[in-house]
C-alpha cells in the first residue's frame, strides 16, 4: 500500500531586509510511493511559493479543480500565533489534497518545490530543460547537501557500494533559493504533530 506523509510544521520568521519579514515553513515529506525520488525530504517555503506552486498545477491540469490555499488577508499577523497556525493547517491541507491526485503528483513542479530548495524560477528551469541538471539531479543535490535521516543514510551506503563512483554531480551549478534553508528535520514526524 503507497503511502504519502506531509507536514507543515515549525513556522519561523526570517528577515528579508532591515524592513521586511516573511514567515516560512517546513515541509516534510516521508513516502514509499514510486512517484518520488527521495523518500523522505525536508525543505522550507513561503507562502508566496504556494502561490505560485498552485499557479503552476493549475495551468497544467486546467480540467482539474485543484484546493484553495489559506486567504490571503491583510489582517495576516505574523506576530498572532493563532493567525500562523490557521495558515500552516489550511498549507498542509492543501498539499494532502494535492498529493491524492495523480495528474498532479506526475507534475515535476510539484517534486521540486517538496524535494529542493530551488527558487520558483530555477524550477521553472529545470523543468523546462534550461538547466545542466535534471529534476532528479536537483532532488539528490539537495538532499546531499542537507541533513539526512537515518534510513536515507542506509540507502546511500547501500546505493554507493553497489555503483562505481561519479564525481560529476558536485558540479551541478544548483543553487538554492534566497529562502532559509536550514531545516530542523527529524526522524520521527509522530512528536510534531499538532
């Protein structure tokens, strides 16, 4: 039976300039489906990415009628937690929503913006084929780059004995995108939910 576990969780404000703050949020994807090249991914976006990710799928998949994200109300206080939290939950539903159709989950977009830190630009790119890298490229890129979980670790070891080895992926030329990339991921999702 495939599964597909996200959470949008940890809130965190980053300063964009001395005037201006955003708040973002982590993803975490934990899944056994095929349709995924990691199978356990961590990575932060803002809510504007959201928008722009359902702008996306909606000009691929115009017979679908794909879920709303949270309003987009200039009342948003990023300083009132209950404001945060309505956000975070109506992001995570959207994506839970989003991730049960399968036209959507065939979207490369939607792989990037779960499983890289790519700014919408570079995955727009990468999905076009103005990139050196692929969409897989930029997926193991990232989480090379970032922290791994430990059974993440076990297929590396495993992968790496099993194949010779290619020193051309560190040239890639990924780069993330100007958003926070540090991630607090951790292993066991179960103590963050909330």
């Amino acid at each position: 039976q495939e599964f597909v576990t996200v959470l949008v969780r940890d809130p965190r404000t980053q300063k964009e300039d001395s005037w201006h703050s955003y708040i973002d949020y982590e993803i975490f994807i934990h899944t056994n489906s095929m349709c995924f090249t990691r199978k356990t991914s961590c990575v932060r976006r803002r809510f504007r990415e959201f928008v722009w990710l359902r702008q996306r799928l909606q000009s691929n998949a115009v017979l679908i009628q794909l879920p709303d994200l949270p309003s987009k109300t200039p009342f948003f206080n990023m300083n009132n937690p209950h404001h945060v939290d309505h956000r975070r939950q109506g992001l995570q539903e959207f994506l839970e929503k989003i991730l049960q159709d399968a036209l959507l989950l065939s979207d490369s977009r939607l792989h990037l913006f779960l499983q890289t830190q790519l700014s919408p630009e570079d995955m727009e790119a990468c999905v076009s084929g103005q990139t050196k890298y692929s969409v897989a490229d930029a997926i193991h890129q990232f989480a090379s780059l970032n922290r791994r979980f430990p059974i993440e670790d076990e297929e590396r070891k495993k992968a790496e004995n099993d194949a010779d080895s290619d020193s051309e992926s560190s040239s890639s030329g990924l780069r993330p995108s100007d958003d926070s990339i540090s991630c607090g991921c951790k292993a066991s999702p179960a103590s963050e939910e909330s």
